[in-house]
C-alpha cells in the first residue's frame, strides 16, 4: 500500500476517516502483491524480507530480479517504488534484509565483518533457495539490482557466482571498495579531512582502517571475472 492518512474521533465508539491518500492515482487493483517473509537458514541465520509477485507475469516462470539496497536503508514501510515497477513489467522481486543493515541492532550489523561481500551474499542466496519451492521462477534468469553498496554486492556476485546470475544493474556502486569504506571524498575540504560526513565515519567504524583486505574484494581487483552483461549508472560528480 503506497500510504494512507486518517483522522482519529475518540468518542465512543472511535472511528477512523480516510482523509488523504499518498499516490491515489494507484488504486489497489493495479498494484503487485507485496507478501514478508521470514525464515531461517540451514546456517542458523535468521532473515526476513520481501517478495514483490507480478499481477501479471509475462511468462509462467516469470525471471527474478534481487534487489540490493545500500547498508544504510531500513524497510520502514516505506512503498517500495522500485519493486512495483519492476514486478509490473513481469518480474518477481526478492529484497532481503541481508545481515550488514542498519537498523537491526549491533549484532546483525557487526556479522557482515565475517566477510563483508561474501555474507550478505551468503544470506540472498540462501533467500533464493528456500524462495523458489514456494514462488516458481526462472533460475536461469536471475538478475541484481543494486544501490550504494548494494551495487557492489550486484557486481561482486558475477563475479563470485557467475553461472548463477545473468546480468546487473547498479546505481552509484563503490568499485574500489577500500577507497569507499576508508577516504573522504568530494569537495577539497572533505579530501583534506576537515569535514567528515556521518555516513563516510559510520563506514570507517563498520569496515575500519585497514585497506588490504578490502582492496583484495574490491570489484576492481577481479574485473577481468565479470563476463555478464552490467549496466552501472553513476551520479555526476560521484566516485566509482
């Protein structure tokens, strides 16, 4: 549901009245079916996350698309603009709440340090798997979808898995990772460190100082392993 507001009375008995709708131009018989999910893994992992499913599938294995939101979003039930554009043209949608988020406590946040390409990637796999007895699709055309550092996850399965995943999408994906997670970057004043933006020192405190063990993830160091196609958007002005 894209949003909806209503007024309160607290007379007995109390009532609510629908005052505003966020996109009413949506009615609730054009939208795709958004269903959560939660499991656990073979490992012991708890995960839990979304599965968007086409109102009208193209085909009758529709393909899956995973999308891979940045470290710093948390689903608030906020609409989820992309998964409803993309499940609208036939796909279904797979967005996990892959270990390495924020805004599930320390815990779930710190355990991407065990690897921190490899983990949350260990985590969308394992959502694929228990994902296709229950909403058949096309293994053979599976699809990453990525934002921030998302996108790095995107490109750094094609490379870690390429026989799994056909293709991907990134918008403003980290390349060099170490350089992403470690320097200030911008204008001349936040190079030279005189200002440090919140989201550049809550990387430095999650993926610490020492560049070497992420140069050697980073997508740069393996891009000859990339034989997929990838489409990689980047804004104006940002870093790859």
């Amino acid at each position: 549901d894209p949003g909806r507001y209503f007024l309160y009375d607290g007379a007995a008995p109390g009532r609510l009245t629908e005052i505003l709708r966020r996109v009413p131009w949506l009615p609730a018989e054009t939208l795709n079916v958004a269903l959560p999910f939660e499991f656990v893994t073979p490992a012991g992992v708890s995960l839990a996350g979304t599965v968007t499913l086409p109102r009208q599938p193209q085909l009758t294995r529709p393909p899956l698309v995973v999308f891979c939101r940045d470290l710093a979003w948390r689903d608030a039930g906020e609409f989820a603009r992309e998964a409803q554009a993309l499940a609208s043209v036939g796909f279904i949608v797979l967005e996990v709440e892959y270990r390495g988020l924020s805004g599930y406590g320390a815990a779930q946040r710190n355990a991407i340090k065990a690897g921190f390409d490899r983990v949350p990637l260990e985590d969308i796999r394992a959502a694929i798997d228990w994902l296709a007895p229950r909403h058949g699709f096309d293994r053979r055309r599976m699809a990453l979808v990525g934002e921030g550092f998302g996108g790095y996850l995107a490109l750094r399965a094609l490379q870690l898995w390429p026989d799994e995943f056909r293709c991907a999408v990134t918008f403003n994906a980290p390349t060099d990772l170490a350089y992403w997670a470690t320097t200030e970057w911008g204008t001349a004043e936040n190079i030279a460190g005189e200002i440090i933006r919140p989201e550049v020192a809550a990387r430095r405190l999650l993926f610490g100082a020492n560049k070497a063990p992420l140069q050697a993830i980073s997508v740069l160091e393996h891009a000859a392993a990339i034989t997929k196609p990838v489409f990689i958007i980047q804004e104006e002005g940002g870093q790859v």
